[in-house]
C-alpha cells in the first residue's frame, strides 16, 4: 500500500476549492451562451486560472513538505533522488503552464 498523498490533511479544503472553480468554469460556459462580452469572459477565464494556479501551488508544497521530505528523511538515497527528480519534473510542468 502506498503511504498517504501529502495533501491529505488539507483534502476537504482542496475539495471544496475545486468544486468552486468548476462553478466558475460552468459560469463562463453559461456566459459564453448567453453572448457576454468578451473581455468579461476572458477576465473570469484570468480568475479560473489563478484559482488553479493556487491550487497547483498547494500541491505542490504538500509534496515538498511530506513526500519529498520523507524520502530525504528516510536516508535512502535512491528513494530520496526518485522523489526529486519527481519534485522536478511536476515544477517544470507547473512553470510551463505559466
């Protein structure tokens, strides 16, 4: 069994933040029915992303502060390196998005 993800503690809020960002998401799908102005629509697109981004960053700091963490606090080597390259390769990915 794998160990715990490192946002466990903080799933319920993570939850509720996703499901307000896919209210908003469905707001600018009704707002693109109903022809609103395109500047409107883009500015609540800006929001929606932020509000990823956000989220994004959260994750990332839990893996950080809980699985990368653990893997250096382990003293094993090969564990701690998997777990950086990882760190690595979700930041890379993280900053290409922005």
């Amino acid at each position: 069994m794998s160990p715990a993800p490192g946002y466990t503690d903080d799933k319920a809020a993570l939850a509720r933040r996703l499901a307000r960002i896919e209210g908003q998401v469905r707001g600018i799908a009704r707002m693109v029915e109903e022809d609103r102005y395109c500047i409107d629509v883009l500015t609540q697109i800006a929001a929606v992303d932020t509000a990823l981004s956000a989220v994004a960053t959260r994750l990332l700091a839990s893996h950080v502060e809980h699985c990368v963490a653990d893997a250096i606090a382990s003293g094993d080597r090969e564990h701690a390196a998997e777990k950086t390259v990882e760190l690595l390769a979700a930041v890379e990915r993280f900053t290409k998005t922005h």
